[in-house]
C-alpha cells in the first residue's frame, strides 16, 4: 500500500474476527505509520487511514453515511465477501 501511494484504506471482510485479525496483521508491517481501525461490533474508528469492517455493517447507511464517495484511495474485497455480496443481490 505505501509503494501504490494510498493514504486511505477501505478493507472489507465478511467476519469481525477477520477484521481484526487482518488489521493485526497490517499493525505488524505498518507500526505507528499510519492509524488503522475498526469498524462495526462496537467500534466506530471512522476517521482512521486504514479502516477495516464487515460488509453487513457498512451495508447500513448509519456507517456508510459516514463517508464521502471519494474518502478512499483504495477498497479491498476479501474473496469471500465478494461472493456475500452476489448471494445478497440475488
């Protein structure tokens, strides 16, 4: 992410335990350099740069509302959530 030169994160998951265990994983590499959070299940860390929730939870517009169209640099899909979305929609 830091070579691409994206200063804000979207990382979407199907799990919360995937949330946070992905932002541990982003912690590691990152350290202090950038502010991760979460979003969802209690947490509300909305104006951190890398910012990691659930599918369901920014599906609702109380957590979507929260953000501008252009608030990021980058969105990534985990696999799994991609496949949740097109069951939803079906």
């Amino acid at each position: 992410m830091r070579e691409l030169g994206f200063k804000r994160l979207l990382f979407l998951v199907h799990r919360g335990q995937l949330a946070r265990q992905t932002k541990k994983s982003y912690e590691k590499i990152f350290d202090k350099s950038v502010s991760m959070g979460l979003v969802g299940a209690g947490y509300s860390d909305y104006d951190r740069d890398y910012v990691f929730a659930t599918v369901q939870t920014l599906n609702r517009d109380e957590h979507l509302q929260k953000y501008e169209p252009d608030a990021f640099d980058c969105i990534i899909l985990d696999e799994y959530a991609i496949i949740g979305l097109s069951q939803e929609a079906a």
